[in-house]
C-alpha cells in the first residue's frame, strides 16, 4: 500500500454498516466477519450489541477532570517509515483511527474523534486489556493477596492438570512460562481461533463441543522450562485473572472497578466480553472510553510512592525494566531493543518508555519522563501492520519533540 496515493478509509456510516431498519443482510457484521474490514470500522464501537458483556462499574464519584490546553500539532511533520514526509492528519487518516488523544504536563493537548466515534462511545481495545489486568494483578501482589513466586496450582489446584501448574505469576505476568499456545490469528485450528470461538468471536465448528476459556487453559502443555524467553500468548493474561479471581474471590470486573475504574474517576462504566461460562476474555475483551483509558494510562504517570496509589513507583518502574535479552524475532522488528514486563511492551529497555498495544491498532503510549501519553483506538483493516505501528511512533516521537521545544 503505497502512503502517497493513500485516500481516507472510509467510516462505518459511509460503508452502510448497520444502516437502516433493518439493515441489508450483507452489512450486517456475522461472528465470522465482525473483526475484519469492513464491519470492523462498526463492530469495534458497538460490541454489546454483539456479544454478552459484564459490566465494569464507575461508582457513584464524580469523573476525575482533566486540563485541556489544545496545542495546534498540524505542523508538525515526520518522515514514515516508506521515507514520505506526513503530517499527523494523514498519519490518523492512514492509520483508520477513530480516536486519538495526547497529553502532556498535565493537561489534554489533543483529542480527536473520527469514524462517529464520540466522547462516550466505549471502544474495544483487544490486548490493552492485558495491561489493565496486570495492573490490577500488580495491585494485589502489592497489597500482600497474592503471591508472585508461588507456583500457580497452589492458587488454583485445577492448573496442576496443565502447564501452568509449576509456572508463577511472575513468568505469566511477563509472558515467559514454558506452555504451548499458538497465537495465530487467521489459522482456522489454532489455539488462538478456539479462544476466539470460546467468546463466540468465531463460529463454533459443526458438531464439535463447547469449550470455555478455561478449559482451553487446562488443555495446554508445558514445552520447555519456564522463565527462558518471552512468547507472547494470549491465554497467559487468561491464566493471570483466574489466578487473581480465585485469589481473591472476586470476579475479573469486579476486580477492576474496585481497583481501577473507581479509583481513577472513571467516566463510563467499561466491559468485558464474556464467554458462555460468565468468564472475562481477559487477554482482549475490554471496551472503554477514550478519556477513560487516559484515565488509566494517568495512574502511571502520576504513579506515587510504594502503597499509595492506585499504581505505586514501584511497580511503575518494574514495568520498564524489561529483560531485552529474552525479547527476539518477530518482536524485535518493531522494538529493536524491546522487552515486555507486566503486561507492557516496552519499547526501550535503555529509554523505558512503555506501551499497551492491542491487534487491529490500540495503543496507550506512555513516557513517564517527559510526563507524556498518547491514546490511539482504531480499526486496521488486519490484525497486525507492523509499519502502521512504526509510522504512530514515529508520529509520537515528532509530536513529543514539539511539545518539548
């Protein structure tokens, strides 16, 4: 796709996705097609009309404000990744965003919406649900409830069947145990399509069996030792709510809004989608606000102290000391000297700016040196481009050396 005769993509409503009453059957998003374009630019802003959802509840506080001090950014320019200088319009139009959002020093700079995306429209984030959960798993192990060194059986007996039975909270937190998950998007048999189908994300085959989440878990193998390299798998964020579920006997959500939502002033209530069972997809179910996941990445930010919070120094700064040495191919090809620790990428060990990115292009960007953060939701016509997310870098990049001149 070459950026120079690249056009704007265009919306749900101009594709007539879900237009009219009814809508015509071919633009009606199907669970073999909602995640793909073009039902995606829909399907990613509407998901309770899909699929079932629990509610992460905002309580009854008043939402946390924010300063807005808008920065006028339409001169700043980058050079893509193809080599082709572009402003941040074009990156946001080429890169099918529907909200963007940065902040700086404290205060808002920017926000943008696109796509009838609105200030409350709940957006799906795939994988920043990971972060959200390793936040709330960081929490807990903070708060003494649960122990980051103990194997995971003696939490849930029922791992002891699996792989995960010897592996730690720890390892799983940073995608480092020794269990066998195929994390393909588009192979019909992978273990990542039975996740899928567990969610009702994809159809179920003919005649085959239920299976929840969980007992997706219990199926995997142990391949190699734990703790040697890091593999990105969804299933181990699945693994890690259990573990924290069980640990406390509470659910994912609950979890989340006592922890997190209501603590941060969240806006909106937030939700995950569910599988037949009632259980969270917590590697990629959660569906919040623009502002809200601002909220989020802001709990870093403002990180304080060990045990204030919500999100302590401490654990803030665990989070950007990933080990580069266990972090190779593919990965390296958009961080070169990456690393991922506690559910974040971080995109260098030597910088330790970090970043919660989900397929399909969500991202909270987030430069606690700098005080800088920036929110990207979107609808990529695939799963994974990997120069769409080094173009939104090197956006990031341009756009933080403005604010700091």
């Amino acid at each position: 796709m070459s950026s120079d005769t690249f056009q704007r993509p265009k919306t749900a409503r101009e594709l007539e996705i879900m237009q009219g009453f009814p809508p015509a059957p071919d633009k009606r998003p199907t669970s073999s097609n909602w995640d793909l374009p073009p039902f995606n630019r829909w399907s990613f802003q509407n998901m309770r009309m899909l699929f079932p959802t629990t509610e992460v509840q905002r309580g009854d506080q008043k939402p946390s404000t924010f300063e807005s001090a808008d920065e006028d950014l339409s001169a700043v320019r980058f050079q893509n990744i193809s080599g082709a200088t572009r402003d941040i319009w074009q990156l946001l139009d080429e890169t099918y965003t529907d909200g963007f959002l940065v902040y700086h020093d404290g205060r808002i700079v920017m926000e943008h919406y696109a796509n009838d995306m609105t200030p409350k429209t709940l957006h799906l984030s795939q994988s920043l649900a990971k972060t959200i959960v390793g936040t709330v798993a960081g929490m807990l192990i903070e708060q003494g409830l649960v122990d980051p060194e103990a194997p995971l059986a003696s939490i849930v007996p029922e791992l002891a069947q699996c792989g995960y039975g010897d592996a730690t909270l720890t390892q799983t937190l940073s995608m480092q145990s020794g269990v066998r998950f195929t994390e393909d998007y588009n192979h019909p048999n992978s273990d990542m399509t039975r996740v899928d189908i567990a969610c009702g994300w994809r159809p179920a085959r003919e005649g085959s069996t239920y299976e929840s989440i969980r007992d997706i878990i219990l199926s995997l193998p142990k391949i190699r030792e734990h703790g040697e390299v890091f593999e990105y798998r969804s299933i181990e964020t699945d693994v890690v709510a259990w573990v924290l579920e069980r640990g406390t006997s509470e659910s994912l959500a609950q979890l989340t809004s006592r922890l997190i939502w209501q603590p941060m002033g969240a806006a909106r209530d937030a939700c995950f989608n569910v599988d037949r069972e009632g259980t969270a997809l917590a590697d990629g179910g959660f569906n919040a606000t623009l502002r809200d996941y601002a909220r989020f990445g802001r709990l870093y930010l403002d990180a304080a102290s060990q045990n204030e919070g919500p999100v302590s120094l401490s654990w803030r700064s665990g989070s950007q000391l990933g080990d580069a040495s266990k972090f190779g191919e593919p990965y390296t090809d958009v961080a070169p000297n990456g690393a991922y620790k506690n559910k974040w990428w971080v995109r260098d060990v030597n910088r330790g700016d970090i970043n919660a990115r989900g397929v399909f292009g969500q991202l909270i960007y987030l430069d606690p040196a700098s005080n800088f953060m920036a929110v990207k939701l979107s609808t990529w016509p695939d799963y994974l481009i990997p120069d769409f997310t080094k173009d939104t870098f090197l956006a990031i990049d341009a756009i933080r050396a403005h604010l700091e001149r």
